[in-house]
C-alpha cells in the first residue's frame, strides 16, 4: 500500500535530478502542490520522459494509476499556465520507492473548440505502449 511519507519528496527529488541529468536539453517545469509534485513535459517528448520513468533503476514508476485530461477554459489563474488550454495528466507510482509523480502535457488548440472539428494540436501520443492499461482513460 503507498502511503503518504514525510521523506517522500527528497524521493521524488531524486527522480527529479536524474530526469535533468537524461533531459538536459528539455525545458522541464516542475511545480510541487500540497507535498504532490507535477512535471510538465514537452508533447514531443511524452513518450520518451515516460518509457525513462519506467524502466530507470532509480525511478521505476511502474504503475500508471491514472490518466486525467483538464480544460483550463475560464480558470482564474490560466495567464500563468505553461502553454495551453488543455492539459493531459498522469499520475504515475513507483511501488518499490513509495513515490507519487504526476506528468503533465500541455495542449493548446489551433482551432475553434465550438465545433466538431478534429484538430490535430490535440492529439497526443499514447502511453499503451509503456501501460497497456492507458487505453480505457485516454479515450
């Protein structure tokens, strides 16, 4: 069972640094909200930050407890978004390291969202291939 622990976060620092050290040239945003911390990822790079997470020694988060799409239309604080209306968000768990990550990825549309056009500024790249179990919540 994961439970919450006050060493988590140098934990989740230590993930934190080897994600720099594999990703030096990515411009990596890492914000930290009641002890949980998110790292918003390039839309290019999703795959790849996500396949390092899993496989790495020091990371291994092997289970994809969620996957959460986000629609800032109208939030309050939007101006100080990273980049986009609409955010995909994975809640990502390390069982053997008792640590929570979230992986954030932020979409801006290049058309109008009143209608019913499929706008290619927000597809994404699945995770099934890393957690077949992504499937159902990327819908």
């Amino acid at each position: 069972m994961l439970t919450h622990n006050p060493s988590e976060t140098s934990s989740v620092s230590s993930t934190l640094a080897k994600l720099k050290e594999q990703f030096a040239e990515l411009s990596l945003l890492v914000g930290e909200f009641r002890s949980e911390t998110t790292v918003v990822v390039p839309a290019e790079n999703l795959i790849s930050v996500m396949q390092f997470l899993r496989d790495d020694e020091a990371c291994q988060y092997t289970f994809l407890s969620d996957v959460i799409g986000l629609d800032y239309l109208n939030y309050p604080a939007a101006d100080s978004l990273p980049g986009g209306r609409f955010a995909v968000v994975y809640n990502l768990v390390s069982p053997t390291h008792n640590r929570r990550l979230f992986i954030k990825v932020m979409l801006d549309p290049s058309l109008p969202t009143d209608g019913i056009e499929d706008d290619p500024a927000l597809h994404l790249a699945s995770v099934t291939g890393l957690w077949p179990g992504a499937e159902w919540p990327e819908r």
